[in-house]
C-alpha cells in the first residue's frame, strides 16, 4: 500500500459506552414519551409487541394502539388510512415484514399517496441472530430508498434511535426507520441534537472517511482507535439518515481525505455505500471500500459471530480502510 | 336532494363521461364503470354527507369513499367532477400526460376528492379501516364506504381486512362489492370462483345485504338501510349484483369491454344508447 505521510499517534476524541442497551428499547421508550407529548401519535404492531418493545405506548394509551395480527399488510394500508383525520401512525414488526413482505401496500398508498406514516422496523440485519434468514434483511435500506419522498433512517444506538424516533414525529411524511435486537454499546449522549438528513462527525481525520451506519458506528470508532495506533487518521462520519443523503458532509469529508470506507449491516447493493458511490461518481470519484454483506442471505449464529462471519466489523474497517487508502493515486 | 329519476338522469351523464373519455383517451376500463355508475352516482348525489366545493383530505363530519378498485377511475372521475369537486371539462383530459385524471386514481396531482392512490388490487378495505378507525378516535360519526371489485376478493389482503374489520367489530365502514361476475381472463366462476360469498363474509362477522345494482331505486333503498343500520357492532357488506358494460348493448353481457376501449364508431353507437341529460363534457 501506498505510505501516509507524516504518520503519528495523535489526541482522538474518545467515546464512552454509557451503557449497553437495544436499539428497540430506545424507539420503544420514544414512542411512549411521544403517546404522551403527542395526541396524534397511534400505534400499530402485527402481533409483535413486546419484540418491538411497543408495551408501554400499548398499555398507558390503549385507545391508540392498534393490534392489527398477523397481517402486515393490512396494517400497512390501516396506518395510511389513519393519516385521514390527522393521526400519525407508527407501525411497527420486523424489517423483513415491514418491506419485503409489503412493499407494494407501502408503494400505492403510503410513497406514491404521501402518507405520514412512519414504518418502524426491528431486528434489521445480520443480529437478529439465531432465527437465520428468513427473518434477516439485509435489502431494506435499498427497497425503501428507492421510493419517491421516502425518508430511511438507521440509528446507531439506544439515545440515537431514542431521539430518531422523536424526530421523525415531527416530520411530515413518510419515513422508514430501522433499529435492530442485540444490546450494543451505548454512546451518543442523550442530549446530542438529532436532525433528519444531517450527519453527524464523531471523529475529525484527514486520511480516510469512513461513513457508518447502525450498529457499524461503534464498530467503526473502534477501527479508527486501531487505525490511529497505526498511524493513520480516520474521520468517522454517522450518516444515520441515509435518505435524504447529507451530501455536503459526505463530499466534504471525502474532498479531504481522498478515500471513503462505508460500513453497514445490510447487503452492499442498495444500501449506504451505494448512496454514496452514486454520489462521488457524479461528483468527485476517490477510491472507495464496502463494509457490507457481500450479495448473500445470512444463517442462524449468535450476532457477535456472524458480524464477524460477514466481515461487520471493527477489523474489517482497518483492512478496509488501509485498502482504500492504498487505491489513491 | 335530487329524487331517483334526476339520479337516474345524471346516471346517464356519467355513462355517457364514461364512454367519451376511455374513447378519447383510447385506454381505459369502461365494463366496470359503467355497472357502478348508478352506485356512484346514488352515493355522491344522494347519500353520503360530504363537501364537494371545500374537499380537504381530512374529511372531519363527512361521509368518506374510497374506490378500492381503482381502475374504473372513468365513472369516479365523472361522479366527482359532475358534483363539483373539480371542473368538468378537465375530464377530457384523462390518462394525458401532466393531466391531474391519471389513469388510476392518485393523490400527487392533488385531483380534489382523491384521498389515496389504488390500482394496484386488494388494498383499499385496509385503508378503509384506518379512516374508520380515525372517525372514532375523532367522534365523528359519519361513515366509510369502500367499494371492490369482485375479481379482487381474490387477493389475500382483502381478507386480512375482512378479518380485522368483522372481528373487531369497526362497524363505521360499509363495504361494497361490485358482484358482476368478470374479470379480465373472463368469467371468475372460471378464473378462480368466489364461492358463497354471502355466507363467507357473515362467516368473518359481517351483515349482508343484497342488492341489484343497477336498479337506482334498489340502489338508493339499500344505501339508506345500510346507513341506518352501521354503527351497531356489526360491520354492514353489500353484495350489488351488476352488469358490467351496463348501458350499452354490445358491452354487456361479456367480459370483453373490462379493459378495452371503443373506436369512434362504437363510441358513436354507445352513445346513442345514453341520453345527454346535463350536457357534454
């Protein structure tokens, strides 16, 4: 690979795990808080309410939550509905079932009807774990951003998808976020201010940009510790919103640093390296190395054993990373 | 309120909006818009609470239809223009590029009267029960209706809905099945039969009601019943036997004019079957 110059250890900022919780919790915590603050909120599940951690908007505002069964997309045209009159559905089941199984409900009458209906999605990616590939998408960020006006969000932790949650209440249309099962590290204070559509820069670098999505963001912290006692500067970058992109930022960074690194717990076609291979092909082509499920379905394993299994994680990104690096010209 | 020789009369109108326009647009579903011209119209004219001059998409103390079949957007278009919703010689500009009438009924163009986009089968009972389901939370005590194809009981999300809407009893919808017996590959005893429908959705929870939907005093009586009757725990289904090309002789009686559109001479013949009551487009 090509040497960087200059190379030293330098001052990273350093982020602590304040705890370690599942992202479903922090949307289920938000969604209750909303059933509070919001009397427009509804909520909707398929018969996965304790999964989607939905119980306590369930139970404290019980004439606002609908259990719909199983029946997905049925649950997908009843949220629609909702919106007349001015009620803003959540639905909520896991991400196989919230896309892939309804993709044309969500089509007709929610994108194409510009419905403000929020469709939440748990159990994304690889760490759902031991229920295998039936039930592990990895082509959900690509089906919903290929729908016109869709917005598609993928929190990194508990506070993140906490303030997701809230955020996309406020926002009029539809949007598709996505959180996952495993308990992960949490990091994002909670007072850390969360706009639709802006990224958010964890670390500064000047050698490589490594843009990370979901649970990829704590690993990619940690590949920019191991990369740092290497030598080598890496700027981490939190695109949570995927669609719309934060193309200033993510142009910004990679006018920089000359190469780019995506990281995502989702199949390599569609998803956020797609994004932003799209983005830098039009505008300003550098190098760039995928951190994703490379074009296959997953299997049963523990989650920690099939991120590594896929190649979704913090080693990866250093290799990742080092290789990209070593593509500029 | 028009009594039912005026609906009759406006009827006629509409059948005759229905021919011009599939005939000017040279695409279009004209079998199945005519059979339910007299529903749409007897819902538009006489029975449903609603506001055509200040449409807004909440629809708060009005009567709400949804048009789950969305490809007889013909006599959907004609009913909402002839009653104001939008002006009626925009209805010359269906299935045109930039036109607000797209083929299938869509919101983006925001066509008054339009509250969401279907087409694509099987999923308006579903959006019915959240705009019930909002009413309630709203108590607002005016209804839902949502009409089917009969062809389109064969998606599976329409039982989803008929499951959800009987057991839980949302009894603020009305629903309506355009009972004509046809499809597009042909009679749905032979595509894929329906079987007894009547004991089918009484069977999900449902009260059935019969009627003949091309029959405008049937069709007015049957509306108010079912009106009067809603809101008693039991979701009300009326099963309207029509036919489809009703109107125009050569269109009945096959399933053939399902999709098809008329050339000039035909249009010419079809038209002479309709009397021009409230003026051409």
């Amino acid at each position: 690979m090509k040497e960087v110059e200059n190379r030293e250890i330098r001052q990273m900022k350093e982020y602590k795990i304040i705890d370690k919780r599942d992202t479903r919790s922090g949307f289920g915590e938000a969604l209750y808080e909303l059933g509070q603050s919001n009397p427009n909120v509804v909520a909707l599940c398929a018969d996965l309410t304790g999964s989607l951690k939905m119980n306590a908007f369930a139970d404290n505002f019980p004439e606002r939550f609908f259990q719909m069964g199983i029946a997905e997309a049925n649950m997908i045209g009843t949220a629609a509905g909702l919106t007349i009159g001015g009620y803003i559905p959540f639905t909520g089941t896991f991400a196989n079932f919230s896309t892939a199984r309804v993709y044309d409900q969500i089509r007709q009458e929610v994108a194409y009807s510009e419905k403000n209906v929020k469709i939440c999605a748990s159990h994304a990616g690889i760490t759902l774990g031991e229920d295998g590939a039936t039930h592990q998408t990895l082509e959900d960020i690509g089906l919903m951003k290929m729908l016109p006006g869709m917005t598609v969000i993928n929190p990194c932790d508990f506070n993140q998808t906490k303030q997701a949650t809230k955020a996309i209440a406020d926002h009029i249309g539809p949007v598709y976020l996505r959180f996952g099962r495993p308990v992960v590290p949490n990091f994002i204070t909670d007072d850390q201010e969360f706009e639709i559509g802006k990224a958010l820069k964890l670390i500064d670098g000047k050698d490589v940009s490594i843009f990370a999505t979901g649970h990829l963001v704590w690993e990619a912290l940690e590949a920019a510790k191991i990369l740092n006692r290497k030598g080598i500067s890496a700027e981490v970058v939190n695109i949570h919103t995927i669609k719309p992109l934060d193309e200033k930022a993510v142009l910004e960074s990679a006018r920089k640093t000359g190469c780019i690194v995506t990281a995502e717990e989702h199949s390599l076609n569609g998803g956020l390296g797609d994004s932003v291979a799209q983005l830098m092909a039009r505008n300003f082509p550098v190098p760039q190395e995928y951190v994703a499920v490379m074009d296959s379905f997953g299997q049963s394993g523990t989650p920690a054993e099939l991120m590594k299994q896929y190649g979704l994680d913090a080693g990866h990104i250093v290799a990742s990373a080092e290789k990209a690096i070593g593509r500029k010209v | 309120m028009p009594d039912n020789n005026s609906l009759r009369e406006i009827a006629s109108q509409v059948r005759r909006d229905i021919i011009r326009m599939v005939n000017g647009a040279k695409s279009g579903h004209p079998g199945g818009s005519l059979g339910c011209a007299d529903l749409l119209t007897a819902l538009y004219f006489e029975i449903m609470d609603h506001d055509p001059e200040n449409f807004d998409m909440d629809a708060a103390n009005q009567d709400v239809f949804i048009l789950s079949n969305g490809h007889i957007s013909p006599v959907f278009y004609s009913v909402l223009a002839r009653n104001g919703y939008f002006p009626v010689k925009e209805l010359a500009t269906f299935r045109k590029l930039h036109s607000r009438l797209q083929g299938h009924p869509a919101t983006m163009e925001k066509l008054p009267g339009v509250r969401v986009a279907s087409g694509s089968l099987g999923q308006g009972l579903s959006f019915s029960i959240g705009v019930a389901r909002a009413k309630t939370l709203n108590e607002d005590d005016k209804k839902v209706f949502c009409l089917m194809g009969d062809g389109e009981l064969q998606e599976g999300q329409v039982w989803e809905a008929l499951m959800h809407i009987g057991s839980k009893k949302v009894d603020n919808i009305i629903g309506i099945v355009d009972y004509n017996g046809k499809q597009i590959d042909g009679p749905t005893d032979e595509v894929m039969p329906l079987g007894n429908l009547k004991l089918k959705f009484e069977a999900f929870g449902w009260t059935v009601l019969e009627m003949n939907g091309n029959d405008m005093d049937d069709v007015v009586a049957t509306l108010r019943h079912a009106k009067t009757l809603s809101g008693n725990e039991e979701p009300i289904m009326i099963l309207m036997t029509t036919e489809m090309g009703m109107g125009v002789d050569f269109m009945m009686g096959t399933h053939k004019w399902h999709g098809a559109a008329p050339n000039d001479e035909q249009r010419d013949n079809a038209l002479s079957q309709l009397e021009e009551t409230l003026g051409d487009y």
